[in-house]
C-alpha cells in the first residue's frame, strides 16, 4: 500500500501532545448534517416561512429599545460588569415578539445572528412550542453560517456523528455536547471576534412539556409539567454563559411568569441584565406613530378623506392600548382585513363604542383570546377575576399590596396563589415589598371582563362586590383580618388602610351586610379607639363622625320614627358619645340630633353621607385619652343618650305640620344642585321653630353656632388612596 499520502510516512522519534482529531470525511460530515436538520424545528427560526406575517417593529417604532439591545450585543464587554444574557419581558401585548424579529432580523444583515428560536404554543407546529429541538436548531443555524471547512463547523458535526443520541438527553448535556465543548476545543483555530455572536429565543413562556395537551390532563399539572421545561431550558443556556470562554450573547424573551422571573432574580442574577417594556421606552408615542402610519395607508385604499379618523380617536386607542402594540395592530388588521356595510368608518366606530360589544369582540376576537387563556391559567379563574374586579373598581389598585391580600385572603397566600399566574396581566411586587400596590397593565383586559366576555365570566368579575364584602365583614367580625396574625403596629396599620379606604367609600354598604345580632355584640370601644389611635386631628374626629353617621344608616333606611332608632344603632351611638366624652370632646347635643332628623327625613329617608355632626366643636388640640384611660368593656345604651332621644322624638312631634315645606324652602334656595350648599342651610333651617319648642319642652340647650358646622362640614372628609396617612 502506498505511504505516499500519509503526512507521517517514515517518522520515528516523536510524540504529540493534546491531539484533537476530527475525521472531516465527506460521508461522516454528511451524515452527521442529516442527522442534525432531522432534530430541528424549521419553522422556529426568525425568516421561517411559517413566520412571514410575524409582527415586526414598525419603522421609527421602538427605536429606543432596540437601540439599546444593539447597543449590549455589540459593546457588552464594555460595560462595568458585562452580561452575558438580556431578559427582554413585559405584560402580554407590549411587543416582546416583534423587537426580537426585528433585532433578529437586522443582526442577520449584520452578520451578527448566530441562531434563533421562536416558540410559539399557538401554532400547530408542535416543534416550535417544544424544548427538544432547541438545541440542535441553535446548532443547525450556526454551523450554516461557517465554511465547510471550518473547525468549529467539524467540531460540532462530529459531535453529533459520535453520539446519534444526544438530542435525547438532557438539555444541559446537549448544549455541552454541540456548542460548548466543540468551542473549547477549536477556539485557537480561527478569529473568534469573527464569529456572529447572539442567540435569540423568543417566547419562552409558551414552551409546552410533551403530552400538556393531552385530554383529561389536570391543567395545574400541565402548567407545572410546562415550568419544569421553561426552567431546563433556562439552566442549560445558563451553563454555556457561565462558561467564560464561550463566545455568545443569548437574549431571551418572555412574559414575567413568576417562575422565570425567579430564575433570573436568584440562579442567573449575576449574568443577566433585564429590560422590562414599560413607560420609560414611552410606547404610546410609538403606538400612536404606529396607528398614523397604518391608518394612512386605510385611507389610501379606500380613497378616504384627510381628516379621518380623528385625533381623539387615535388617542383613544393608545389610551386604551395601555402600551400594547398588539391591541393597535389588532384594530388596524381588523379595519383591514374584515367587509362591512359602512366601511373602515363603521368598523372602527364599532370597535370605539362598547355598547356594541358583539361587533368589538368580534375585532378583538385574537386579544381576547390571548387574555382568557392567560386568566384559565389560574388555579381559581372566577375567583382570580373577582380580585380583579376588587383591586380595579375600588380604589385597592393604589393600596399597598399586603393590605389587599390581608383584607381579601381566606387564607395566608391566598393572593399569589390565586395571580401569580396572571403575572402578564397583574404587576406584583417582588417579595419583601408590601407597600406597592398591585397593577393592572391593560385597560383592554378590564374592557373585556366589564363589556365583551361572555355572561359568566362578566358574572364572576362583578361577583368581586361580594367578595370585597365579605372580606370587610370578616374584618368587623374579627376585629382583625381574617387571614393574617399581626403585630399591635400591623394591625394599626391594616385598620389606618381599611378606614381610609373601604370603610370611607363603603361603609353605608358595609353597614347594610351586617345583622343587627353582629352589629350589637361588637365592642365599639375598641373601635372608637383604634381610631384615635391611628389617625391624628383632623383626621381622627372625622373618622368618628363617620362612623357616628354611618352606623344610624339602617335606621334611616327602615323609615324609623325620629328617636326610635335601632337597639344596634342605640348601641353604637351612645358608646361612641360616651367615650368621646371621656376624650373631652363635643359631642351632638338634642338640637343636633333633632337635626339631623329633619334632614333624613325631609331627603325621603335617603342616608345622605354628606351631612355630618359636631363631634368637633370643643375637641380644639386635645390628644385623645392616655393608654390608661383606654377601656374595651362592653357598655349597654347609656341612659343619658336613651333620654336624649325621648326629647329628639319629643320635639320632632311638636314641628308643625307643613314643616318639611318651609325646610325645604330655607335649605334648597338658590344653587339646588349643590349639595354642600343645602348641608350649610340645614344647620340654620327653622331656628325659630327649633327655639320655640325647645323652651315649651323646658329643653336648655344651645343650637350649635352655624360656623362651627359650615367649618366642621368643610373638613370631615378623607383622601383617596394612597393619601398620607399620619
């Protein structure tokens, strides 16, 4: 056999040291190509076919941020403390697809794309929704860009040529095998600065596990099956960027699922930088440009006029678009790509006004597709949009979080169980935050669960009443909230929370769910001194008048006889009077009972929250009773209060008959609508018929001076949330 071939033909004498030999032959090389195109998923990459209609950045739209993921893939090794991975996230709809095929697509101009993944869960491509053939198409896509010739082309082939299985081994495995080591070994070969350097997987969130889909599957397991693969990926692609030599970026994008934002806060902290989709990149600007540009080529084609559509229309679509590109590009596919009598016109004036909801969820149809599958990934749907409906239509969207989930869990953790999973829909704060309030990124989502879902799950959104409700009933019942141990301050400043908020906007309803039985065994002393305690003048007595006011509503409410009120409201009223005078406070006299009666009554026995009662004309600076004089025993009707209403009935019977119609001639006056102006006069109204009885009964008393009621009036009042509490 001719040696004539052979580099080493009669040699002797040598040896050689850290040999690598990688049999380049045609057959091999080949046959190891096959094997690798045969385990990837076409249709996944960036300029798949399958991906042609794929939503794109719209020229001069999102400039910013995709300046600055080009800004990290070419000059990351620059920065302090460079990073190997970019987390692109943001709630569902912001546009996380459309940057990374549009980043993927210009780093391919560039030479800069190394490979790319796009998972997608609602394809019926089962490849592109599963972790098995990440790898091997990274691999695939980057061994197309080298020569056949070059060294880390043959490197990875081999490697596939010397294990046929390794695309069934673990994710970790396979991404050492076929990228990691094949780098270690051929790195000195060739100019690795020459290499395209950037991985990108888009949709990580949507990976599904084998078999998630299968009928009778337990959704809770399935979701879980579905995590454990999202992580896997994540841990093997964190492998490869722990290794210092290897030479590639990988962005990744995703929604903010709990389970991978845990992975990047904890395991990849030190590796990643994130760039979350919110204001700072200012998407309504681009939204807006976005809706001009499209809405101009409408009117190309339809030969529609300049001024169509209007500007207030526009901006009522980027307001409603909360920064999601994906409800404008929604309309705008609508306007279209759908026939309808009236045209373009008609269509998005259908969309615009909700009353006609079949149409709109028509148009919508895609969105709300996307937010109904996001909620059903809840382990308790209905209930998870009832605490949507109470952090949305309340205020408790500007509470702090823990007082939400305090005042509404059944039990501790109730709150992430019941939304961690809607994490694209619902910002949480991080743990350890507990003065954040929740957020609700979409104005579209509530849109959809208020106007265009269908009966039940509108019926569930609104059941959130009964839900807040029975979350404050608990608390009265209690004393407490019903699912949380507290400490004294704690507690102090759940209650500081719940009256400011729940109790001031709610209280007459509150009041309305409680039975007289709750109402009367309660311990008004504890209350009236939480209340002292957590708020400080002028705050304090104003709480108390409301809750003075508050408690006589079912009285009002039944119609009962002035001074015959409810053994309850008996109760309640004559504590409160009782303590506030061990406070040194004014409390109302006879006559400020009296009138408080006449107002009700003359209202058609409509509690009228408005009106309000002295408890503040002699408090002046005092500072509440010390923690000695503090007393939590439970006190019957107080005698003095029982008679007080004897005289308030007493007079009240003694008003001349027409009385309601000269009332009503002194309080409406001029400027009727106004109902501040109505409360001033009734502080005056038949002051001589008022004095006349008072002396005939041998009631001596003083009618309170107007001022200090038109003063008091002006200042019983609460902030919103998230008002400062002192």
């Amino acid at each position: 056999m001719s040696n004539s071939n052979s580099y080493l033909c009669n040699s002797r004498d040598f040896h050689v040291e850290n040999l690598t030999v990688i049999n380049a032959g045609s057959s091999g090389n080949s046959h190891a190509f096959s094997y690798l195109h045969d385990n990837i998923a076409i249709d996944a990459a960036h300029n798949s076919e399958e991906r042609c209609d794929a939503p794109k950045c719209h020229p001069e739209t999102r400039t910013a941020v995709q300046e600055d993921i080009f800004s990290w893939i070419t000059h990351g090794d620059e920065d302090a403390q460079p990073m190997k991975i970019l987390w692109l996230t943001g709630p569902a709809g912001t546009g996380k697809t459309a940057i990374a095929g549009s980043v993927a697509d210009t780093c391919d101009e560039q030479g800069l794309l190394a490979g790319s993944f796009f998972f997608a869960s609602f394809t019926g491509s089962e490849k592109r929704r599963s972790k098995r053939y990440l790898v091997a198409t990274l691999a695939y896509h980057l061994v197309m860009q080298l020569g056949n010739d070059h060294s880390l082309r043959q490197a990875i082939l081999a490697a596939v040529e010397r294990d046929p299985a390794i695309f069934r081994r673990r994710l970790k495995d396979q991404i050492r095998v076929i990228l990691v080591k094949p780098f270690q070994d051929t790195r000195t070969r060739f100019d690795t600065s020459a290499l395209p350097n950037v991985f990108i997987i888009d949709g990580l969130d949507e990976v599904e596990a084998a078999n998630s889909r299968q009928a009778g599957k337990d959704p809770h397991e399935a979701r879980l099956e579905n995590e454990r693969d999202q992580e896997e990926i994540l841990s093997a692609l964190l492998y490869a960027a722990n290794d210092s030599n290897f030479p590639f970026r990988i962005i990744i994008t995703s929604r903010p699922e709990p389970i991978i934002r845990g992975f990047f806060s904890a395991d990849a902290v030190d590796l990643t930088r994130e760039i979350f989709l919110d204001e700072k990149y200012n998407p309504d600007a681009d939204i807006r440009l976005f809706l001009n540009s499209k809405f101009a080529e409408v009117r190309r084609r339809y030969r529609l006029p300049l001024s169509w559509p209007l500007a207030e229309d526009i901006q009522r679509i980027v307001i409603t678009a909360s920064g999601q590109f994906v409800y404008a590009a929604t309309i705008i596919r609508f306007l279209q790509n759908t026939k309808h009598p009236r045209g373009p016109q008609g269509l998005l004036q259908t969309v615009l006004d909700w009353e006609a909801k079949d149409a709109a969820s028509s148009a919508l149809a895609p969105l709300d597709a996307l937010y109904t599958r996001i909620l059903l990934s809840s382990p308790d749907p209905p209930l998870a949009v009832q605490w949507v409906w109470a952090i949305n239509d309340i205020g408790l969207d500007e509470a702090p979080t823990s007082f939400v989930n305090q005042l509404l869990q059944e039990f501790e953790g109730q709150g992430a169980y019941l939304l961690e999973n809607l994490s694209s829909l619902v910002w949480m704060p991080p743990a350890g935050d507990e003065s954040s309030p929740y957020k609700i990124y979409h104005k579209s989502f509530i849109d959809l669960l208020e106007f265009r879902a269908g009966k039940e799950l509108r019926g569930d959104y609104n059941g959130g009443n009964e839900v807040f409700l029975q979350g404050c009933l608990r608390v009265f019942r209690g004393n407490l909230p019903p699912a949380s141990t507290l400490t004294a301050s704690s507690l102090n400043i759940f209650m500081r929370h719940f009256l400011n908020g729940p109790w001031q906007r709610f209280s007459s309803d509150i009041a309305s769910e409680l039975g007289q039985d709750d109402l009367h065994r309660w311990d008004v002393g504890w209350w009236v001194h939480l209340l002292v305690r957590a708020f400080t003048s002028p705050r304090r007595e104003s709480a108390v008048v409301m809750l003075f006011g508050t408690i006589h509503k079912l009285c009002v409410a039944a119609s009962r006889i002035p001074g015959d009120c409810l053994p309850s409201c008996k109760h309640w009223r004559s504590n409160i009077i009782r303590i506030c005078k061990e406070y040194g406070w004014n409390v109302p006299n006879t006559i400020a009972l009296l009138r408080e009666a006449m107002w009700h009554t003359a209202m058609l026995h409509k509690f009228n929250d408005e009106y309000t009662l002295p408890f503040w004309a002699m408090v002046g600076g005092g500072q509440g009773p010390s923690g000695a004089q503090e007393s939590f025993t439970r006190y019957t009707v107080d005698e003095d209060y029982q008679a007080s209403l004897d005289v308030v009935s007493a007079m009240f019977s003694r008003l001349p008959s027409d009385w309601q119609s000269r009332y009503h001639e002194e309080v409406d006056g001029p400027m009727d609508g106004y109902m501040d102006a109505k409360v001033s006069r009734s502080y005056t109204a038949l002051s001589s018929f008022i004095k006349t009885i008072a002396v005939e009964i041998g009631v001596e008393v003083e009618d309170v001076d107007v001022a200090v009621w038109q003063s008091m009036n002006m200042r019983v009042t609460f902030p919103q949330f998230p008002g400062g509490l002192t």
